[in-house]
C-alpha cells in the first residue's frame, strides 16, 4: 500500500475514527456510547437524531464525557442564517459541522466559527455520477469535487467531506492545507448492498490521505460493537505508527 498522501496532521490517532450516531432516538444512542465506551472518542449527529429531540442535552452529555461532536446538518440556506447557526453550534462545544451550499454560505459560516471547524461537502457518498446528472451536474464527479474543495479553501473552510476515492486528488492539487473527513467507509470484507455508492476501505482512505473516517454500520451492526471499533483502531494504529 502506498502511503504517499498519508496525514501528516497532529491529530491523535484515536480520534481519527468517527462513530456515526445513526440511530432513532437518544435512548439507542447513549446506549451505544457507552458500550463503545473508550473504543471511540468521536461522534457523529446526524439529522436523524437530531428530529428524535433534546439533542443539544445529548451534546452536552457526549462532551461531559469528554467525546468530540461532529454535527452533520449540511446546512443549506441564505448566508445569514447559516452563519447564526453555525455560530449558536460553536457555542454548545461543537467540533465539527457540515455546510452543502455556494460560495456565499460556506463563506458565512467560516466568518462565524469560533472554534468550530467548518466542512464542505463536496459530494455525498450516496451519489454516483448518474445522480449527479439527474441534480443537473453534467460534469464529471472528479471535477465537481476539486472544483468545491477548491472554493471551500478559498473562503476560509477548515475542512471538506470526500469519498475516499478522490481523496488522492484533492492531496495532489491542495496538499494538506485542508482536513479531509471521509464516509462511506465499509471492511474489505463486506460485501452488503447499501446507500453508499463509492466506498473505501480504511486502509486505502488513509492511504489516499484521508485525515478521518466516518464508519456507522459496520460498527453498530456488528457482533461485538466495540470489538468491531477496537479492531479498527488497531488498523489505524498500525497505518501511523
């Protein structure tokens, strides 16, 4: 494997796994956190949680227990409102949150961040590139994903969510100069059929220059939850040691 575009940032290597919080309700989700106890530092919320109500005291809970909290709201809206959000999210301890908009958006949330990092999504993992075409992008989605990273950098975003597979590109045309957050990750091993369109495997993601992966089922539908993120650290570990 090569690891050429390796992530040379001072992240602590355990809280390059982020768990996605992809359950019904604060109950399941707590429920979760602690069986995966001190096997995971960092979490996602995401919209699903967030519509099962009090998630801001299930914030407050996470970073009692001195977890990191990544909100993904892929805020889309005129710029002043994404800019009041994303600054009342830097005011609960928030550590990162996703923008889907145009220039002036993801230029407003940048402007309003505090500590918050803010990440532009380039193109969900969901979508292939006839998606792409039926939302009315008829470039390539190569293009599509340079050219966003390339505007999010430009109006002062900390960050941008990638599928895996262009992460090489984006490392060989910006560097390091932007944290890549990487979804859709699955086990090399696990041949499912699911939403994900362009997966990876952790290894290649890391390999390709991701600074962290997102992984949701393949750790909350394991047989062992907690042995399932324990062995993934031990493979990221091993990629940064």
């Amino acid at each position: 494997m090569s690891q050429t575009f390796i992530s040379t940032k001072p992240i602590p290597v355990r809280e390059r796994l982020i768990m996605a919080l992809d359950v019904p309700g604060i109950p399941e989700a707590k429920d979760l956190v602690n069986e995966l106890d001190d096997s995971v530092l960092f979490y996602k919320v995401g919209m699903e949680l967030f519509m099962s109500g009090n998630c801001f005291e299930f914030i407050e809970w996470l970073k009692q227990r001195q977890k990191k909290v990544f909100v993904d709201l892929k805020f889309f809206d005129v710029p002043a409102t994404v800019a009041r959000a994303i600054s009342a999210l830097s005011k609960k301890g928030v550590d990162f949150a996703t923008i889907h908009g145009n220039d002036a958006m993801l230029a407003a949330a940048a402007q309003s961040k505090n500590d918050l990092k803010v990440l532009a999504v380039t193109a969900l993992t969901s979508l292939d590139k006839g998606d792409l075409t039926d939302l009315g992008f008829t470039c390539d989605v190569h293009e599509l994903v340079l050219s966003r990273a390339k505007r999010a950098l430009a109006v002062g975003c900390d960050g941008v969510v990638s599928s895996g597979l262009e992460v090489a590109m984006l490392r060989e045309a910006l560097d390091h100069k932007l944290l890549i957050v990487t979804p859709g990750i699955r086990p090399v091993d696990n041949q499912e059929q699911d939403d994900q369109k362009r997966v990876v495997t952790i290894e290649s993601a890391f390999a390709n220059g991701v600074d962290y992966i997102v992984v949701g089922r393949p750790i909350r539908d394991a047989e062992s939850p907690k042995g399932m993120a324990e062995h993934m650290q031990t493979q990221i570990s091993t990629l940064f040691a």
